[in-house]
C-alpha cells in the first residue's frame, strides 16, 4: 500500500478491530460489534464502513450482516490501542 493510501489513524483501529475480531471469533463484526468496542453512535460505524469500503481497504455486501472481509495485508494495519 503506497504513502497516499493509507488508512487515517482512526479508519485504522477500524481495521485493527475487525482483523482481531474477525480472527477471534472466526466470523466478521456486525456494525453493532463495533459501535459497543468504540462507544459510538450506529451512523457514526456505518459511515466509517462505507469509507472503507470506499477507499478499498473492505469489502461488504450491502443489507447483509457480518460480510465484512479486509483486502489488506495485515503488515499494513496497526495494533488495536
């Protein structure tokens, strides 16, 4: 992944929380998952997942739960803080 695409310091504890949740439970977060884990509102986690998504760091099937998939080396996510 070059310098101009890496994923801001926010989007990647996003991506650190799915990769470690992902690989300890043996299946994807639900957006609910995530909204617990950093105390946020539900559109406050839909909209950082559409920008993942957006920016190629996920991929997700719309109106299905739990389909979220990293399309990034795990080399290029950070430690969950």
């Amino acid at each position: 992944m070059d310098a101009s695409n890496q994923p801001t310091a926010k989007q990647g504890q996003y991506l650190a929380f799915i990769y470690y949740y992902t690989k300890l439970n043996r299946q994807p977060p639900a957006e609910s998952d995530m909204q617990r884990y950093f105390r946020t509102s539900p559109p406050t986690v839909h909209n950082m997942v559409v920008k993942l998504c957006e920016r190629g760091f996920i991929s997700r099937e719309p109106g299905r739960s739990r389909t979220i998939r990293l399309l990034v080396d795990r080399d290029s996510i950070p430690d969950l803080d």
